[in-house]
C-alpha cells in the first residue's frame, strides 16, 4: 500500500532544437513541472505536466500547474495511503479542472504504484497489445513550402509514418497543396487548433481535395455541437482534441456525431486513468483513437508510448523521439524511434531521471514533506 512521505516539485526549463508555431501560439522554450513522490522505505515515482507556459491551448501555464499541485494537491495526498488510482485519484476528487496539474501527480502515482508492485506501466493499463508504436511526427507553421517540404522528406526518410501539420486561414489549402504535390501517398493530417469557424465551410470543404487522414480541431476549443454540424458536411473525418477534457465529453462527443477520430492526450484528461477510460469509450463505438503530444520531456512521453499500446489505437501518434525535440532529455535511455517504431517500456522502472541534468535545468523547486 504506497503512501507518499515527500513530494519534491521542480520547474525544468528545456529548449526545443527547432522553434514551434501554431495558429495559437508559438514556442521554443518550455517550462513543464516535473513531480518526485517519495515513500517512506525510499521508492520514488515521477511525473510530469506538459503545460504550456502560456494560456492560448486549455488555460492552464507552467504557474497554474505549479500552485495547484503545490497549494491543493500536494496537501491532499500527502501521508495518505492507498492502493489504486482510483483511491489515489478520490483524495484530490474536490479539485475541479487543472487537468495539466492533475495529470503530473497521478502519472508520479502510476510510476509509484510500478515501482512498489515490480509491474510495468503496460499491466497497470490493462495490457500492451504490442512491443512497439508506430510514429509520427507534429510540424509546425512554416511559410517556406520548400523548407517544410524537406523537412517532411528529412523525416518520412526515418521512417516516420504519418506527418502532422499546423494550419489555419490563410495558411491551410496552399501549405497542403505544396505538401500533396510533393508527397501525393504521405499519411498527412492537419491541425487546425481552433482556428475556423462554421463561417469558413467552403474554405474548409476545400480541404477535401487533399485526401487528408483526418482534420484536427477546427472550430472552438469547447465546442461540440458546430463540429457536429461541420462533419455532416465533410467527407474529411474530424478529430476533437481541445474539446475532450473527461470521458463524458468524449462519450457526449461520439454521441452527437461531433468526430470519426479521436486525440487520447493524458495531459488533457487529468491522466493516464481518464485517458484509458476515452480509449474503451472509443472502442466501444467503433472510433479510432490515437496519442497526442505536448513537446513533452521523456517522462510523460513513457507513459503515453505505453498508452499508445492499448488496443484501440490503431493510428500513428504524435510520440515521435526525444531527439526530435530535444538535444538532450532528462531521463536515460530516451525515447527513440527506429523505422518508424517505438519500443514499449516492459519494466517497473524503464528509465532514470538524471539528477544532475534536472538540477541544472530546475528554474524552481519545492520540498514537501507529510
């Protein structure tokens, strides 16, 4: 029965090797807040929340999840023991949103609870289906058509095998014409972050042309009904990622016809325990799911490559290597992606966090004791 003695939170700064523009924002810099649980006998889980610095995806930023999870979280867990998520889940039950936050404390919880029973991450879930993930790559806004078109290149050559990319008005049938012309066959989708409304259905009923796998969150970020309104008119699947904050609104989602394809984001849903609660919504209807990312640093992107192997994800997510974002990450081994595969952690504890890289990269830390 694990029970939490000391939590230790830190702010880690990393760089990203290529900048990032969206049709919200733009990012080079991150600051995610990474969480240490500690028991009493000295066995340690960690966790991470991949959260934006600023408030243009779901509202929450780097400060937000660092008050919460200091302020009300951390109190609420602290010398209480439990023995499954759930319960670990219940002890912070009055907390409202701040899924970012949520999601950094229950992932320490689930590397915890593996590390205390000798069970991988994958058993915990329900079972890997697979040894290894197929993965693709997330692109941002590139006004240079060449450039990213070599940059697709750069990547299909290793293997990758679906490529995402940013778009929004004024930057979405031209960027996708000079990608398909290029790349007729590529496995490509588009993400739109929010950036339409229904008053641009011609514009986006153009987007047909292009054979895109899929169009990612066009309109609102808290938006079901309009989507509904928009898939009816679209050959194109669409799939929510902003708009699917809990299993409820994914079930809501599925059962007003507002996507073909749903983002399954830990980070969004409050966790890994949400997360696999949309993925058996999903199955159960018969809508394929798959993994998204937030530049997240090597341990979030554990956890989600072994969601990614449940069962119902039968599309290549967004986990692509560290090394694609990163010059260095701060656990060992990173996360790597050979021919387009990546391995799923089959041990309790499948990577360690190099203390003294997260210390020089630590911008804020906090020791908290029961």
């Amino acid at each position: 029965m694990p029970r939490i003695d000391r939590l230790d939170l830190y702010v880690v700064e990393l760089r990203l090797t290529h900048g990032f523009t969206a049709s919200t924002h733009s990012a080079r810099t991150l600051l995610h807040v990474v969480v240490r649980a500690t028991t009493a006998d000295g066995r340690t889980g960690w966790g991470e929340a991949p959260v934006p610095v600023d408030p243009y995806y779901l509202g929450e930023t780097t400060d937000t999840v660092w008050s919460v999870t200091r302020d009300f979280l951390a109190p609420a867990v602290m010398g209480r023991s439990w023995d499954t998520i759930e319960e670990f889940t219940a002890l912070y039950g009055r907390v409202k949103a701040n899924n970012f936050a949520r999601c950094g404390m229950e992932m320490a919880a689930w590397n915890l609870l593996a590390a205390t029973t000798d069970r991988p991450l994958a058993a915990l879930l329900g079972g890997a289906a697979r040894t290894h993930v197929p993965s693709g790559v997330s692109l941002g806004m590139d006004g240079d058509y060449d450039r990213l078109c070599d940059t697709i290149a750069h990547h299909v050559g290793q293997g990758y095998q679906r490529v995402k990319v940013k778009i929004g008005p004024g930057a979405d049938v031209k960027v996708l014409e000079a990608i398909r012309n290029r790349f007729p066959e590529l496995p490509l989708m588009a993400d739109a972050n929010c950036a339409y409304t229904l008053e641009d259905l011609p514009r986006l009923r153009d987007l047909d042309a292009f054979g895109l796998m899929m169009i990612e969150q066009p309109l609102a970020w808290d938006d079901l009904l309009d989507h509904a309104t928009l898939q009816k008119e679209l050959t194109t699947p669409l799939c929510l990622d902003e708009s699917l904050t809990s299993a409820g609104r994914a079930r809501e989602a599925l059962a007003l016809g507002s996507c073909r394809v749903v983002n399954i984001k830990p980070a969004r849903l409050g966790g890994l325990l949400e997360a696999v609660r949309v993925h058996d919504a999903c199955v159960a209807a018969g809508v394929p799911v798959w993994c998204g990312g937030m530049h997240d640093f090597g341990i979030s992107r554990a956890a989600n490559v072994t969601l990614s192997a449940l069962p119902g994800f039968t599309l290549p997510g967004d986990n692509s290597g560290s090394d694609k974002y990163f010059g260095e990450d701060i656990v060992t081994p990173e996360t790597r992606a050979v021919d387009g595969l990546i391995e799923v952690p089959d041990t309790a504890v499948p990577y360690e966090v190099k203390d003294d890289f997260l210390e020089a990269h630590t911008r804020r830390h906090i020791q908290l004791t029961a």
